[in-house]
C-alpha cells in the first residue's frame, strides 16, 4: 500500500494527548494519529448508518473493511440493522439467484 506524507497544526492539548497516548501503546506518534483516524473512519460508518446516511455497502467502503467485516463492527458496537422489509426481500432473491 502506498503511503503519503501529511503535515498538520493542531493545539498543544491535542499533541500532549497523542504522545501521551502514543508512550502508553508504545508506539510513536504517527502509528497512533494512523490508529486514530482508522477508527474515526469506522465511527463514522456507525453514525451514517444508524442515521441512514449511508448503507452497509457505504458504510464498509467509509470505513475501509469489506462488508463482512462491517456487519461484524455493527456486531460488535451493537448496531441494529436499518433494513426495510423490502430490502430484506431484494437481498433473498439475490442470494437465491446466486445459490
């Protein structure tokens, strides 16, 4: 995977937190801010989710895991599913064309 370099200004608290953070996990401060913003992509698959912004397919490609994955994250931070009884009807005639 290819990787890019990023400059960024944030405020003193903000810093503090992330050395402290990074000497805790030790780990330095670029793995932590990667680790950091690997989560914040997941939570926010969550929130557009739960507010039907986003479906699990979005929601998996926000995040950056495939969509097993993401119905294992909704699993896991107990999510419910947002599914209309229609869509439910759609993805079992899908898995019977394909079965």
């Amino acid at each position: 995977m290819a990787t890019k370099t990023l400059s960024i200004r944030i405020d003193d608290d903000d810093y503090k937190f992330l050395s402290v953070l990074a000497k805790e996990e030790k780990e330095d401060v670029s793995k932590t801010v990667r680790e950091l913003v690997d989560l914040g992509r997941v939570m926010l698959a969550i929130e557009k989710y739960k507010k039907s912004e986003a479906s699990i397919e979005k929601a998996a490609k926000i995040a950056g895991v495939s969509i097993s994955k993401m119905m294992e994250i909704f699993k896991e931070y107990s999510v419910e599913a947002n599914l209309e009884y229609e869509d439910y009807l759609k993805g079992l005639k899908s898995i019977r064309k394909v079965w």
